[in-house]
C-alpha cells in the first residue's frame, strides 16, 4: 500500500481520535501512585494517604459527571471546595462545629500500599487498551477532497465530502480542557447528518488545521469556478 503524503507546503491531512470519559481519571491515577509510594515510606501516615486518595477521587469524579462550560462556574466549584476543606481543617484546631469534630474524628479512612498499586495498574492497564483499540481501530482522517472514518478490527469505512463542509468546535468543559485540551468538534458535511466527535484532544490545534485545510481547498476550486463562468 502507497503511502502518499501531500507536497511539502501544502496542509497535511488531519487524524482525529475521540475517547471515552475514562481518560480524565488520570489525575487519580497518578494519585494513586502517590499514595502507593507514600503508603510504603510513611506507614503510620496510613489515614492521611486514604483521607488523601479519597479526596482527589472525589474531585476527580466530579470534573467527569458535570460539566464546567464557564471559568465563572469553575472558580465557583473551586470556592465551594476551599470552603469546606478550610471548615474542616479550622474546625480541628477552633471546634465552631462540634458535629463536624465528632464526625471528623471518626473518620480514619486507610488502605495499604498494595491496594493503591492495584487500583493505579488496573487503570493503567484499562488505558493501555483503550489507546490500542482507539489508537489503531477507530479514527477520523480529514483529507482534502473526503472525511473518512475507520472503525473496528475489519476495517469498516466511511466516507464524506469534505469541500463546503462546516466546522465547529465547542469547549464543553473548563477543567477537561485544562487536563488534555480537549473539546468538541461539530463538522457538518454538505451531505448527511453531522458528525459530532466528542473529547478530542488538542481540539484548538486540530481547528486550526483542519481550517487551513478547508482554506486550501477554497483557494484551490475559487479559480476554476471564475474561468467556467467567463461567456
């Protein structure tokens, strides 16, 4: 199979993946890793690590079951995180809410080092096929003339015209956008449905490539449509 590439100079054709929702776990688990070597050297620190776990698994769930559309509404989630964990560090050495001490003190979570490293090399390992599979089995490839989709381990195809397309791009989450770049990428081809590819990484990089693509292209049809229009 001919590899062909476009001349230098001119825009190359643009791959693009979409994941899957598991991917932002990442910040867990390089906590988890954290906590696992943690766990190891400080063992009488066993409730700060899972106090420690529990915390950034929290969090890090939150950032994947909401949306955060607007720097307005993350500023407002990080405030309402400062608050409660600066009540309840004020309220271990100023006891203001005496049911919050109580409750605090009962609060011992632990895990040992082994449990950290399982959960931080289950994920791994769920990542490692995820990269596979997608990586290999599941892409977009916007080309000059067609967009085309491959998908599954046969090699299923389909294919679009890519001259007129439209293209939008949406950052439908503040933090996933801080994490990987990541967005939402709308393309509306001048035939069929529109193609919606969530999560894509390095979205504002793919935008402007793709856009310089279809700029190239416009370029390329403008002349020829004003010599087939001269009488």
């Amino acid at each position: 199979m001919v590899n062909r590439r476009a001349p230098r100079g001119e825009p190359q054709p643009v791959k693009i993946w979409t994941w899957p929702k598991i991917i932002f776990l990442y910040p867990t688990l390089g906590v988890a890793l954290i906590c696992a070597v943690g766990s190891l050297l400080f063992e009488n620190q066993a409730t700060f690590w899972g106090s420690f776990f529990l915390v950034a698994f929290f969090v890090n769930l939150l950032v994947m079951a909401f949306d955060f559309p607007r720097t307005s509404s993350l500023n407002l989630f990080l405030l309402v995180i400062a608050i409660i964990l600066g009540a309840v560090l004020i309220n271990q050495r100023f006891t203001f809410i005496p049911q919050l001490q109580s409750l605090m003190t009962g609060f011992t979570p632990r895990a040992n080092t082994q449990f950290y490293a399982i959960f931080a090399g289950s994920l791994a390992f769920v990542y490692l096929v995820v990269l596979l599979i997608d990586f290999r089995f599941d892409y977009w490839l916007v080309r000059p003339n067609e967009i085309i989709h491959r998908r599954g381990l046969l090699g299923n195809v389909s294919r679009y015209p890519a001259p007129g397309l439209e293209l939008q791009k949406e950052i439908t989450d503040v933090f996933e956008f801080l994490l990987f770049g990541s967005g939402r990428l709308v393309i509306q081809p001048t035939k069929g449905p529109a193609i919606v590819l969530e999560n894509v990484f390095r979205i504002n990089d793919k935008e402007r490539r793709i856009q310089a693509l279809l700029d190239a292209i416009n370029v390329e049809i403008s002349p020829r449509e004003e010599i087939s229009t001269v009488p």
